[in-house]
C-alpha cells in the first residue's frame, strides 16, 4: 500500500507540472509582448524627439513633418536635435554659435578683419538738370516787319553769334537807312546827326559790315538779313515764315548747353556736410554705371517748409553733350572725416532697435555682438562701439547665422537672452539712428 501512494502522487506532481508549464509560456509571451510595446513606444518618443520640421523666422514653431510656417507660410526646414553644438543650460555658450565646415559652405559665410579706414562722409540727394540761367537768352524782334525767310527753322540747331537767322522785311529799317544816308550827304550837318543814324541802324540789330556797304553803295535795302547776337542751342522756334511780327516778339529761345546747372535736394541735417567748392558726383538714371563731375556754387537761403529739404546748386560741364536739362538723378557729396572701424552692410543685423555683427571666436564659432552703429559710407557702416581693430567677423553669411542661433535657442537674436539691457540710440549726421543693446 505504501507503494501504491508513492506512485500516485509522483503522478500527481508531473500533471501538476505539465499543467502549469502551459500557464509559465504564456505569462512570458504576455510580458515579452508589453515589453516590445514599451521598447516600440520609447524608439517612437526618440525617433520624434530626434528630427522636427521648424521655420527659420518662427523657431517656436515644431511639426513632426515637412510642411510650411502655420504663421508666415515659409516652407519648414528639418532640424536634428543631436546637431545641436551647444548644450542649452550652458550659459557661457548662450550667445554662440557652432558652425560646421560644410554649413559654412552652404551659407556662404565669409570672414574679415576689421580694420581702421578712411571715413569719407557722403551725402545722397535726389537732384535734376536746369539751364544756366544766364546762359539762356531770348532773341526777340527789333522793330516791326514781315519774316520772308527763316535760315534757322528747326528747333534743336545750333547757332553761333553771326550767324544769319532771318531775312525781314520791315518799313522801320527803310526809314531809318534813309535816314543814315540823308546824314552822310549833307556834309553841312552836324557829326551828331550822323552818329544819332547810325546808333539807331545798330540798335535795329544791323551789323558793322552791313552799315559799310550802305556807306558805299548808298542804296536803300528793302529787307535786311538779322544775325545772331549769340551761341547757343535752339531751345523752341516761335515763329514761321510770313509771319508778321512786332516790336519785342520772341522769335527764338536760345540756351547755351555747355555748362549745366544741377538742383539737388538736401535734408537740413545734412548741410553741415555740404561747402560751396567742394567737389560733387553725378549719377543720372539715363547713363547707368556713369559718374559725372562737378563741384558746389551755391546753396540756397531758405528752406521748404514742407520737405524739410534745401536747394544746392552745383555746376557741371556738358563734355560730349550728354547732360540735358531736366534730367533726373542723385547727387553725392562727399566730405572727408577722419578715421574709423568699417564694416560690410551685410555684416550688420538690425532686428528692431538693436544691431548685431557676428564675430569669429574659435574654429567654426561665432558670438553676436551688439555693436552702436553711426554713419553710412557707401556700403559699409561705422562702427562706433561694440567691436575692436583686428577682430575677425562674418562678412556674408549673417542672417543665416543669425538663423541658426535662433533654432538653438528659441529667440531672436534681436533681444538678449537674458533681458538685462535695454537699447540705445545715436543720433547719426545723415538722419539715421544708431542702435546699441
């Protein structure tokens, strides 16, 4: 009998075995499963949190696939969180930025060592070409008469002083030859009579030789051929053949064009650059990539209320012809000032009230400064404070840094990280304002 119970539960214990094998798999294959969900669950978060699709103006904006800014309609950029160069809780690194050889490439970033130069100050206004006024002159009727013929008939010819430009007919000139020769042949009168005709045939526009030749022939001409008292262009013809025309009708409109005159435009702030003398430059909208010469004759006494602009003339000489009046273009004064840092335009990032130049710390990395700027010249601006001679900045390739550091750190860079200071201004001689943080 005691065998007979061993035997059985030694039975008993393999069913109990082979029975709660079944149930051990299962519970591993269900705890094998949650774990894979788990792990499969942890790969998603970190393949999410790995790459993010951002816009380059709006960095606060995340999308977990391309697309385009919900703010500005800019089309995303991916951005990896591993590329970050800096970790963010490093506050020495807040203001920098880590540029890799290739990025650099592809922004087209490019250094340069400031440097002192030469500050030439210029002064850009907006100006046009007028006449010389008195290079311009009117040549009107003598005396009433009868135009038989014009040798000047087109306007835009050029005439010289003697040149013929009308024939006449006129019953003034007829007496007053008449006159002359009833003088010359009654020697008994008084050389004051003589000289009283032969005044009043010069005042009628006739020239020495045509007075000898009624000296000699003492004939009365019928119509008299009228020479030109001046040079110049012909500006406007205002008569035609057979016109009758009386004593002061204007007949032509003559302007000398070598010389021209140029009115510019300058801001009242801007006068304590301008000198009369000094030399001026010229672009005209007609002749692109052309500089003309000239220098200051005169600034003008009083100032338009309503533009807040004054008149400066300046003189320019017509080589070759091709300055005409009314002509539009700028005018550039320029007036020398010493020396002081330059730097590129596209060096400078004005984000609101605050100019930032990227500089050049280390091998590929870059630090904003907040600089003041002053004056413009040409293409560069003055750098008043924020940057020393010899250090090295990014000349092109800025904004895009400038980018960067706004996707490493959520803010623009137009406002410090920390919020202590706030901006200044300087007030710049050509009206612009300085900034500073």
């Amino acid at each position: 009998m005691k065998n007979i119970v061993r035997i059985n539960r030694g039975s008993k214990m393999k069913i109990i075995k082979y029975l709660m094998l079944p149930i051990i798999i299962l519970s591993l294959i269900v705890s094998g499963c949650s774990k894979s969900e788990e792990s499969g669950k942890g790969e998603h978060t970190l393949v999410k949190e790995k790459a993010y699709w951002t816009c380059t103006m709006h960095p606060q904006v995340h999308m977990d696939r391309p697309g385009v800014c919900p703010i500005c309609g800019m089309d995303l950029i991916k951005k990896v969180e591993d590329e970050k160069e800096a970790p963010a809780n490093d506050k020495d690194m807040a203001n920098m930025v880590t540029l890799s050889n290739k990025k650099q490439v592809l922004a087209n970033v490019s250094t340069i060592i400031v440097k002192k130069e030469n500050l030439q100050e210029q002064v850009t206004a907006y100006s046009y070409l007028d006449f010389v006024e008195n290079n311009r002159k009117t040549i009107s009727a003598r005396f009433n008469g009868r135009i038989e013929k014009l040798f000047v008939d087109k306007t835009g010819d050029y005439i010289k002083k003697g040149q013929p430009l009308f024939e006449i007919y006129s019953p003034d000139l007829v007496q007053a030859q008449n006159e002359y020769l009833i003088a010359l042949n009654n020697s008994s009168n008084s050389s004051s009579l003589l000289k009283a005709a032969k005044k009043k045939l010069e005042i009628f526009g006739l020239v020495p030789e045509q007075i000898q030749t009624l000296e000699r022939t003492r004939e009365i001409n019928i119509t008299l051929t009228y020479f030109s008292p001046v040079s110049g262009t012909v500006i406007e013809k205002k008569v035609q053949e057979g016109v009758y025309v009386n004593e002061g009708t204007a007949i032509y409109d003559v302007a000398e064009l070598s010389t021209l005159w140029n009115i510019a435009e300058v801001y009242e702030n801007n006068l304590s650059n301008i000198k009369i003398g000094s030399s001026v430059k010229l672009h005209l909208r007609a002749y692109p990539g052309e500089e003309f010469s000239g220098r200051v004759t005169f600034i003008y006494p009083v100032i338009n209320s309503q533009t807040r602009t004054v008149k400066v003339r300046n003189e320019f000489s017509n080589y070759g012809g091709k300055l005409k009046p009314q002509m539009y273009g700028e005018t550039v004064f320029s007036n020398a000032g010493g020396q002081g840092l330059l730097v590129p335009e596209d060096a400078v990032i004005i984000a609101g009230k605050r100019a930032v130049v990227w500089t050049k710390t280390g091998d590929g990395m870059f630090e904003a400064r907040s600089v003041l700027i002053g004056n413009r010249f040409g293409n560069k601006y003055q750098i008043v404070s924020g940057l020393n001679e010899g250090d090295e900045i990014a000349a092109t390739g800025g904004f895009l840094i400038d980018s960067e550091s706004q996707l490493k750190t959520g803010m623009p860079t137009g406002h410090q990280h920390d919020g202590t200071t706030q901006p200044q201004k300087k007030k710049s001689s050509d009206g612009m304002e300085g900034m500073k943080m």
